[in-house]
C-alpha cells in the first residue's frame, strides 16, 4: 500500500499500551498501525514518543478586538509550536462570541489561518438563554460557556435563576467559570494595591467552593452535565469527586506547577490570573487528587496579556497569562520527574477530551481516527527561551525553566504542523467535530 505519510521508528501510544511500529496516514486519518510499504513522505520517529494529538480545551486567542494581545493566527501557531493539535476558544472577545453571526464570523476568520482544528465557545449571557440549545448545535461549537464571575458585561451570569434558565436551554456538556461574585464583590476590600499576592487572598478558596456547590446543584436540578474549569482547591477536587455523575473538571499546567509563596514575588503581576495561582499546599493538594483520577482534562487557560498591560499596579493589572505552547513541555516534565505517568498525560491530554466532549476522530492513535500526533523527545533537556514563544504577547512565566521532555512534531490530519521548531507551509486548521453536533 502507498501512504501520504509514514512515521516510522517510534514509540506509538496506542489505547492499550506502547508499541513499536510505523503509522501509515491516508487522506488525514490513520489507516494503518504497522504499516509496510512506500509513503510520499516519511518521517523518522526513531529515538521519540508518538502521543495521540493534544486537545487544549480552554484557550483565549482574543479575536476579534483585542489582536494586539493575540489573534486566531498566532495563538494557533503557538499551539502547534508546543505540540498542540486542537484547540476549544473561549467566548470573551470583542464582541462577545454569543450568537450565531458570531460563531460564524470566528469559523470564517479561522480558515486558512489556524494552524490547529478548532472550535468555539458560545458564551451564555443574561439575555440569550432562549436560543443556546439552537446555538450548541452549530458546527464548529464547542458548547455553552458561563462565567459566574471573573468577567464583564453581558457574559456574567451569577444569579440562580439566570444560570438555571442557560442549564434548561440545550443538552450538551456546559463549560463553567466557577468563582462567586457575591463573595468576590463583598471581598474586594481584601486586595491591597501594589501587592499581586493579595489576589488569592481577594478570591479565596471559599469563592471558589461556593460556586462550585452552587452550580452542582443547579445542574441537578437541570439534569445538565457540567464541565468545572481550572480548579484550584483541593476541596472543590473532593466535592467533584462525589459527583461524577453530573460533572467533570479541569486543572491548569500553571496551577499544578507554580506556588504563590514563590511566584507572586518572583514574578509578580505575571503571575496574576482568575481564579488565582494558590499556595504549595493547594498545588499538592491539586496532584493528591489528579493522581487519584478526579480531573478529567488539563487545559492552558491561554489568556495572553501585552507585557505593558501586565506592568500597571495591581489591581489594575489584567489577569491572565500565556499557557498554550508550554502546556505539553511542563507535563512532560512532571512526567520526567515521576508526579505522573505518560498514560496519565494522554488521559488528561486527548483521550479525556474526546471522552467528556463527544469529539468525533480524535483522542486517540487508531485506524479510522484523524492523524493527530504530538512527537514528543521525552529525555530532552532544553530551557524555555522568549525566542522559543509564538504568541504574540512575548512573555511566558516559565521563561527561562529548564524542562526535560519537549515537543519535536505537530501533525494535524496527516499534514506537518511543526517540525524541530519550524512551521510547517501553510496553516490547515478545520473546525472540530462533535457527536452531538453530527448525530444529534
């Protein structure tokens, strides 16, 4: 058999296990695990790991109206610079990505510019919730978004009955931004101007937790499946944990690898982000609970600021930092230094996307499945340089980390994203697809 491409040497992480053998790709998608024969273009793996492709599911590429901190093209390029395949963009821009025009203007936006498939999130709003089950549907929708606090405008949604109504509009899984704004609004007299590491003071563990609760019942009384973002405290792992039935979750990269004893001195504004880098007792108490199989996904949270944006005072500063690129290489260096397994990282990384979301073709190396792979050389020692970054903001708070584990190729339905650092010829970015959007 001829195939487009053949990857051939290299350790493939298959759903049952590691294997040796060579992947045959035709017309995008995997035809053959052990492949023989010629390829148009085949590609020496040996030495390496072959992941099934990464899936970030919370990034800001900011487009439209605010490209001077990032747009579709550049995030995306910063996704597949750090072995990222596909992306699920949040609905915070300018405007609000809250409609159908809106949706699909950021899919025409998108093409022939994103390097990485991708989809986008609609975001619930005090006034559209009427029209969110027509809207989930639409092709390239990763689902519902809610901020019940953290945001501006329209997009904040904190009362019951207005989150009760967004839970009864749809059926598909419900993205939430979990921190409560009556708390946040009655605490903000905890922030002490000039000092960034009074942020987690501000939004406290409780905030957190209460929201969390809050929107577990909702979702209950809904009969709604809910998907909690960026977690950040060990007893909000543990309520999730008992409702498993209802609700999956994630955690960040950032979260599970910077302190706040030491980053907000360290680094202070650019540490800053919602909900908030916590203590080294909240890190432990987020990798007791990702080891015992709570969160169901790790995403970047990318949400890129310009360094003269970060530099005003807190709190006037903007929360949020860079994450898309260096996702993979800090977990492959949590890997490295044995706080969790390679089978761990795949779970967290696609397979559990594909789970949680109903993605059609992805998630995993098999035949029939899109060619999404993340090559990855699991014994490189290598140092995060300002050079090495792609989003347009230019800063990353791990610059200057030296990491063991780094992402050598990005193929994206059989066609070369990344190679060793450079771009591939041209950005092939397609919308994702979901069984629910497909089959109804």
């Amino acid at each position: 058999m001829t195939y487009d491409l053949k990857l051939s040497g290299g350790t493939v992480h298959l759903p049952g296990g590691p294997v040796e053998a060579d992947i045959g790709v035709w017309g995008g998608r995997i035809v053959a695990i052990g492949a023989s024969g010629d390829a148009g273009r085949t590609i020496d793996c040996t030495g390496l790991d072959i992941l099934p492709g990464v899936i970030d599911t919370q990034v800001h590429f900011r487009e439209p109206g605010l490209v001077h901190k990032e747009d579709l093209e550049s995030g995306a390029r910063a996704a597949v610079m750090g072995g990222v395949t596909a992306v699920f963009e949040m609905p915070n821009t300018k405007p609000n990505t809250d409609s159908a025009d809106a949706i699909a203007d950021k899919l025409a936006r998108a093409r022939n510019r994103m390097w990485c498939d991708h989809a986008f999130y609609v975001g619930a709003t005090n006034h559209n919730a009427a029209d969110l089950a027509e809207l989930e549907r639409l092709p390239g929708t990763a689902g519902v978004k809610i901020f019940m606090g953290a945001s501006t405008g329209d997009l904040l949604v904190s009362e019951d009955s207005r989150l009760a109504a967004v839970l009864a509009s749809g059926h598909r899984r419900v993205a939430i931004h979990a921190e409560d704004e009556a708390r946040m609004q009655a605490r903000a007299g905890e922030r002490i101007p000039g000092d960034p590491a009074s942020h987690p003071v501000w939004r406290d563990d409780e905030s957190a937790l209460i929201a969390t609760r809050r929107i577990l019942g909702l979702a209950r009384a809904a009969r709604r499946r809910i998907h909690v973002l960026h977690v950040t405290t060990p007893a909000e792992l543990a309520l999730l944990g008992e409702n498993k039935d209802i609700a999956s979750c994630e955690v960040t990269p950032q979260h599970l690898t910077l302190a706040g004893e030491e980053a907000y001195p360290r680094l202070g504004t650019l540490a800053q982000m919602n909900p908030p880098i916590r203590s080294g007792a909240h890190r432990d108490g987020l990798w007791h609970w990702l080891n015992q199989g709570v969160p169901d996904v790790i995403g970047s949270d990318h949400a890129p600021h310009t360094l003269e944006e970060k530099a005003k005072p807190y709190p006037d500063s903007p929360s949020g930092m860079p994450g898309v690129q260096t996702l993979l290489p800090l977990l492959l260096d949590h890997v490295a230094h044995g706080r969790m397994t390679l089978q761990r990282l795949i779970e967290l990384t696609s397979a559990g996307a594909q789970r949680i979301f109903g993605i059609v073709g992805k998630g995993r190396i098999a035949v029939g499945y899109d060619a999404d792979f993340s090559i990855v050389d699991r014994k490189k020692n290598w140092t995060v340089t300002e050079d090495w970054l792609a989003s347009r903001s230019g800063w990353s708070p791990f610059t200057g980390m030296t990491l063991t584990g780094k992402p050598i190729g990005t193929i994206v339905r059989g066609q070369v994203a990344m190679w060793e650092d450079a771009l591939g010829d041209a950005a092939m970015g397609e919308p994702i697809r979901f069984e629910a959007v497909e089959f109804g």
